[in-house]
C-alpha cells in the first residue's frame, strides 16, 4: 500500500514537468532523464525512482531535454517506460495468464506499451510464451524482477533486442 501511495504521489509531483524523456537514459532508471536520473543512475527500487523523479523536476528537466544533457536526447522520442512498469505491477496476474498462453489483451497492451511494432508483435508474443518460467521466475516475482527478466529476454532475442531499451 504505501509503495502505490509512494509511486501516485511522484507521478502527481512529476506530472506538471513534462512527460519523462529517456533517449539515452540508464535502461533501469524509472526516473526518466536529467540530474535526477544520473545522480539515482543504477539504483533499483520505488524510494530511488521517486528521488530520481522528483529531482529532476526540482532541477529543471526542461533545460537537460532542451540541451541534450544529463542522459537526456533531443531526438524527439519520448519514452514512458515509468507507464510500462506501473502497467505490469497492477497487472502481473493478468500477464502471467496471457504469456503462458502466448496470446491476450494483457499481452497485446504491454506489447503496445513497449512499443512492439506489429510485424514484432508474433515474435514478442512466442518469445513470452517460451520464457514464461525465466520471465515469471517464482510465484511472488516482484515487478523490479519481472521486468529485469522480460528485458533480458528481449535483448536475447535477435529481432526483439530493440526493444529491451524501451521498458
């Protein structure tokens, strides 16, 4: 309960900042881009991510966007992987069913999440489905987990590595 309450309350404090921006930001780092994200770069957890994120709004993550600094791309993709992470925590139940099955709405909207492109979308989907015990490694798999594994998955995977950036 009061790690959902940690992760609304950063969500509304970032909010009026901007959408986070993570072109060349830490693969791990939830806190998007700027100083924030650099000074909590390699931390896991909901504590770090909320510092990272409130950080960056503090020190102005306008100017790290703007100028190419702090992690920060000026290449006009905005990344929301912080949505992505918050999806799979409220829907772990849903995704496990769907990856052991290899199809589903669950599936099909964290495919759309990553940002799987259509002709990927058989692929991610197979891909789950076969590493559906490495990804959901035990019955209590935390999110941090899951996602580390999903992105390990993918980045294995030859057509799908481009996308283990993007989670």
């Amino acid at each position: 309960m009061l790690k959902k309450k940690l992760v609304i309350i950063a969500l509304v404090m970032a909010f009026p900042v901007g959408v986070v921006a993570a072109g060349a930001a830490a693969p791990d780092a939830s806190g998007g881009c700027g100083v924030g994200s650099k000074m909590f770069e390699g931390q896991r957890g909901v504590a770090p991510q909320v510092l990272a994120m409130t950080t960056n709004g503090i020190a102005q993550q306008t100017f790290a966007v703007s100028s190419g600094t702090s992690g920060c791309s000026q290449d006009g993709v905005v990344k929301s992987s912080w949505k992505t992470v918050m999806f799979i925590d409220g829907n772990k139940e849903k995704i496990a069913r769907d990856m052991s099955t290899g199809s589903g709405e669950s599936l099909e909207s964290l495919a759309k999440l990553i940002g799987i492109q259509d002709q990927h979308k058989a692929a991610f989907f197979r891909v789950t489905k076969e590493n559906f015990a490495r990804i959901f490694s035990s019955d209590n798999v935390t999110t941090d987990q899951l996602v580390v594994s999903l992105k390990q998955v993918l980045a294995a995977d030859s057509e799908l590595a481009q996308y283990s950036q993007t989670i």
